[in-house]
C-alpha cells in the first residue's frame, strides 16, 4: 500500500500531539470514589415517624454503613404501634453492691423491647451522594433500592475535634426525628461499662416522646457520675433516684417517691446497651414491677480512636394493658441521644 508523503507527516504530527496530552494529563483513571458523609464510614441513627395521633407510630434503632462506592446499608431494629412489643427480661439481674440494699436499686431482671436481644433483622440498601446548600452546609441524600422507603436526608457536620461526625435529621418522606453519629470505628467496637462509667465530659439527653396525644421535645443533662458499677454483674451499671415528682402514687404507695435506673451491656460483639426505669413504688409492695416500665435500647457512639462518646436511642414502652379506650395513646415512643455533642 502506498501513502502520500503529505498523509504521513499528518499522522506523525496527529501522533505527537496525542503523546503530549498524555504527558501533560496522564492516563485515564477510573472514576473518584465518593466521599463519605463527615468522611466517616459507619454510622449508628436513632429515627422514627411521631405522630400525635395514636395507632401509626414507630421508631427504629440500627447502623448505616457507607462506602466509597457510593452505596449505603441500613440494619435496624423497629418497633411499631401497628404490632406493640412486649418487655423481656435480658436474663441479668444486677449483683454486687449496686443492688439489694436500701440507696440502691432493686435486684431485678433488667428489661429491653422485644427483639433487640437478637441481630437487627431489617436491612436495607442504597445509594448516597453529598450536597451543600446555599450557605454551604453539607447534607447526605439517601436514595433506597426499596421504593416504599424513598428518600431521606440528613445534614452532616464533624466534631471539632475531628474523630466522629453527626447526622441532623433533615428531610425524609418516611419519618420525622432522626440522630445520628459516625467514624470510621467499626460496629464491633464497643466500650465496656467501666469505660462509659469513666467518661467526665458532660452529657446531654434531647429526645421527642409522643405519648397521650402530643410529641414533647426534652432537653437535659444526664449525669454519668451517679451511676454506680456492678461488682458482680460487671456488664451493668445502676441508680436509685431518691425522690422524683415524676413519681406519684396513691395510697398506701405514696411515701415513695424513688426511681430504680439501670443500664446494661447487651453484648460485647457489638454496640448494643440497653436502659431500664420504673418508679418504685408501681410495684406495689413487690420487689420488682412487671407492668408500664420504660424500656430503651441504646447503640454505642464510639469516635476513630475508640472512645465512647455517649449513645442514640429509642424508647418503645407500649401500654400493657386493656384497661383504657384508647391503649395505644398510652405508649410510649421515643428518639432520642445522650452525648456530649448534642
């Protein structure tokens, strides 16, 4: 085959030009990874769907795991007033000098809500991208694969110090009031009950409750220091409030006015914990009240280096019993943190 002379100085020229774009940009690359929400990877959130009216809401409690492939997976925990769950007893009851005397709470079977004293049976997956609004705030879009769910969004900040981020409930179509906080820890990392008595930052608990017809929003300190560690069941942490307001009964009841607190480890494969409190005097007499106590699975906030930064939670303390019109408007649900970043 014969080429014009003039042909092969373009092709030369073509071929130079092509060797200089390379040298200059280098060789194609495949696509950037995503960036994670706060540049952290696992997270555990606390959301749920309140409404004033009675019958239709829930809460769940679980982890969402991002990864640079852009895809995100849900495990969660839920609870629902379309199918209430009972209390069970964990199988711990609190031993050693937290317990059984007359300062101390009472040595009984510690309660959680049904069910999270197995794996989270709810998983779901997705996809994630990062924004930032006007003023450049980041938030995370969250597009389920399962439809029913949706979309939902979350405005993300990192703490000052870098080693974990927060997740604000922003905008979803599915619920209402969400926590959440992350690092790159994984969701086996956990602390023990020793380590969360030791922490000496201040905590704050903000939660909405809906119960009896409204959502009420709280806002408190919570105070690790009174809290006193099992010697016996080590897993376990207790408080006997003297006297409370929030703790009225009537006679021959009434003198008491005490609050039985307790915290437990559920395991140590992963972040679950679980609170427990009743007023004493609901038992009536008994030693240990089986009836409209408040139960509260808690999940772990632990930062990159491995510390225990507070936790997220969800009530879900359902009426018991059928002496009212209206059971389910005697439930009680609730999302909720306890952290020294709130």
């Amino acid at each position: 085959m014969i080429v014009a002379k003039g042909t092969k100085l373009m092709i030369r020229y073509i071929g130079c030009v092509l060797l200089l774009v390379a040298a200059l940009f280098g060789p194609a690359s495949p696509a950037s990874a995503a960036a994670l929400p706060g540049e952290k990877a696992n997270y555990v959130v606390s959301f749920g769907s309140l409404h004033e009216a009675s019958g239709s809401s829930w809460v769940r409690l679980g982890t969402y795991r991002f990864t640079s492939n852009g895809r995100v997976r849900s495990d969660t925990w839920a609870w629902s007033q379309t199918a209430p769950a009972a209390r069970v007893g964990t199988g711990t009851v609190p031993g050693g000098k937290c317990s059984g005397t007359s300062t101390t709470v009472r040595p009984c079977d510690i309660k959680t809500a049904n069910g999270f004293l197995s794996p989270a049976t709810e998983i779901r997956a997705g996809s994630f991208t990062m924004h930032a609004d006007a003023s450049g705030g980041q938030y995370v879009n969250i597009a389920w694969d399962q439809t029913a769910w949706r979309t939902e969004e979350w405005w993300v900040e990192t703490a000052p110090d870098g080693t974990y981020a927060r997740l604000t409930f922003k905008y979803a179509r599915e619920f209402t009031h969400g926590y959440g906080y992350g690092s790159n820890a994984g969701l086996t990392v956990r602390r023990p009950m020793e380590a969360v008595l030791g922490h000496d930052a201040p905590l704050t608990m903000t939660y909405h409750r809906a119960t009896k017809g409204s959502i009420a929003y709280v806002d408190r300190t919570w105070n690790m220091g009174q809290y006193i560690r099992c010697t016996n069941t080590t897993w376990c942490l207790t408080y006997k409030t003297a006297s409370t307001s929030n703790c009225r009964c009537a006679a021959p009841y009434d003198k008491d006015q005490s609050l039985q607190n307790y915290i437990q480890q559920v395991t140590s494969k992963d972040r679950r914990d679980t609170h427990w409190h009743w007023c004493s005097c609901l038992a009536k007499g008994s030693q240990c009240y089986k009836g409209n106590s408040h139960v509260y699975p808690l999940l772990q906030i632990i930062d990159d280096k491995a510390r225990w930064r507070g936790w997220v939670g969800a009530e879900a303390s359902f009426y018991p019993y059928d002496d009212q019109a209206d059971p389910r408007r005697h439930d009680m649900l609730s999302v909720f943190r306890v952290t020294e970043w709130a």
